[in-house]
C-alpha cells in the first residue's frame, strides 16, 4: 500500500507550513532573547509543530519503505521533547512572573 498522488501533494503543503512554523518559531524566539525574557516557549513549540506537520509523509514513505517507521518513531519522539521542554520552559516563566 502506498499513498496517493492526492495525498502525496497534500503533505507536500504540510512541509511549507512546517517550515513556516520553524521560521515563525526563530523569528519569536530572537524577539524574546532581545527583550531579555529568557523563558519563551516559542522555538520548542514551533518545532513540535514542524515535526508533527510531516509526520504524514513520513508515513507515506513508510508504506512503501518499511525503514521509514523509524523515521516516524523518531519524529515523535523529538515531538514529545520539545514539547516537554514548552512546558517546562512555559512553567519556569509562569515561576518568575509570580515571583
């Protein structure tokens, strides 16, 4: 089984929007670094996003090349990281705001 043509050009729109995201992701990051707010969530967020927009089409590539599964797992995995960072990073600023 493999994916269709459709959805072939449909992760392919996903890819521009991850890196989007990734760019959008930079640019706040820079922003917070320069108004001194050491504990911005912005870039480990926008990696989770980059990284869960092209999981599609890691999957697709895995339907025809059984390898690609790592690929996948290992996607998801960094998701899972940097979304932990976010959340780690959002709670330690959410800390210093109260204090």
């Amino acid at each position: 089984m493999k994916c269709n043509k459709l959805m072939m050009k449909v992760t392919g729109y996903l890819h521009i929007l991850a890196m989007a995201a990734s760019i959008f992701g930079t640019y706040k990051q820079i922003e917070s670094i320069q108004n001194n707010e050491p504990y911005s969530p912005w870039l480990a967020l926008s990696l989770v996003f980059m990284l869960l927009l092209r999981v599609p089409s890691q999957i697709c590539v895995s339907l025809t090349e059984p390898h690609g599964w790592l690929t996948v797992i290992g996607t998801l995995m960094g998701a899972s990281g940097f979304g932990t960072i976010a959340y780690m990073t959002y709670k330690k600023q959410q800390q210093e705001n109260n204090n």
